[in-house]
C-alpha cells in the first residue's frame, strides 16, 4: 500500500510520516530529517483505501486470486521536502529541521 494519511492518524517518527510531520509543524517541535529530504512516496487518503478495499470486496466473486498493489500512483507523490513545503506555506510556521546526517544543513525559514 502507500504512505496512508488521513482523519484520526495520530502518526510517530517511524510510521505516519505525513501526520507526524504535520503534527510535529503544528506543534513548532524540530524536525529530524533523514538524509537529504527528497525520498518520494506515493501517499493515499485513507478514504480512498477503504472505497478500493469496499470495491475489490464486491467483485471478489469475479477476481482471480492474485497480488493487488493499492496506491496514489504518480500523480500522487511527495518528498518529505515536499510535504514540509506544502505545510509551511498553510501554517507559516518557523521550521527547524535538525538533519541527521551532514548532508543536509541546518536551517531556519
């Protein structure tokens, strides 16, 4: 499946990294990145899991058994630099983002 966000995530640092940056953003706390920031991943809206689980549901009489990947798709990808940007423009907050390796700089916007 893909990165899925939504309503009543309540995301860590190791898992829900769209609610967990969104929080963290909210809440003025330092953000750690990992790397450079620019790992992309396709993210989906928990409601939109659901409707293609409640569709594969109601044709599973006519599927073969098989593996079925559920995603965003391309249209649908985000860096965490992406993100950071997205929510730095909605809550004009001052990010601080404390990198963990030395390949990316400390900063403040």
């Amino acid at each position: 499946m893909s990165c899925i966000y939504g309503t009543r995530q309540f995301g860590v640092e190791d898992q829900g990294w769209v609610a967990w940056l969104t929080i963290a953003t909210l809440l003025e706390k330092p953000i750690t990145i990992y790397g450079d920031g620019k790992q992309v991943r396709d993210v989906l809206y928990v409601t939109d899991l659901v409707k293609a689980f409640d569709a594969f549901i109601q044709k599973r009489d006519k599927l073969h058994h098989g593996v079925y990947n559920i995603g965003g798709g391309i249209e649908n990808t985000m860096s965490l630099l992406e993100l950071l940007d997205v929510l730095e423009d909605l809550t004009a907050p001052v990010l601080l983002l404390r990198p963990y390796s030395s390949s990316l700089a400390l900063f403040e916007t």
